[in-house]
C-alpha cells in the first residue's frame, strides 16, 4: 500500500473514533497494533511533527478504525495483519518524531490495558 492510499483513509480519522476502535480490539488486535497506535497518536499530538508527516500518520490511523479493510479484522490470526503494516509504514516516515518520551507515553498506556509483560520489541525494533 503506498504513502497515497494510506492518506486516502484520512477521512475515517477522528480522536473519538480511533478511541472507540481501540477500546473494542485492543486484546484481539494485540499488544504490537495498539503500541503501534498510541505511538503514532502521541507523535500527532507534537506541534513540530510536519503536516506531511501527520498526513500519513491520520491516513494510518483512518486505515486502522475503518472497519472494511484488505483483510476483515473478524479473521481469527491475520485479520489485524494489514493493520499493522499500514501503521509500521507511518511509523517509518514518523521515526524522527517518536522520542523517549513518546514512547514511555505509549507504554504506560499499555501497561495499564494489558499488564506489566507487555512487549513492545517488535516495534520498538523498526524505530532503530
């Protein structure tokens, strides 16, 4: 999927409606999705993030909270699958903008949905 589908999908964003999504998926979707998620929300949140970058970020996240995607999110094991790549390639062009404290943001979170095990390697890997 290229940087311009994905901005296609900023139409689906809002604050309420990605907040709802992950209220609804967050066990199923699992750990990584969500980290992936609140990580791309907090990095929106900062003023010096560019507007091209929040673009892609928005797109991302419209991506994540549309309910008819590549792969129906109701398939038991793949169905979150093009979900997270979608959200890994807005991490990418974000990487920049995600510091510790976005992080730290991201985890804390985490933490308090799904338990102090949390593993946020696989993501925390692409960042570099």
């Amino acid at each position: 999927m290229s940087e311009a589908d994905i901005e296609k999908h900023q139409k689906h964003y809002s604050d309420n409606k990605l907040w709802e999504k992950v209220q609804k998926v967050a066990k199923k979707a699992g750990v990584s999705a969500i980290y992936a998620v609140l990580l791309l929300y907090y990095t929106l949140q900062k003023p010096e993030v560019p507007k091209k970058v929040k673009t892609t970020i928005i797109g991302a996240l419209g991506y994540f909270i549309l309910p008819l995607d590549l792969m129906p999110d109701a398939i038991v094991g793949v169905g979150y699958v093009d979900d997270l790549s979608v959200l890994v390639f807005a991490i990418y062009q974000a990487s920049n903008y995600v510091d510790h404290e976005i992080k730290a943001k991201a985890r804390e979170k985490l933490t308090s949905w799904f338990g102090e095990d949390v593993d946020t390697s696989e993501i925390d890997s692409k960042l570099g």
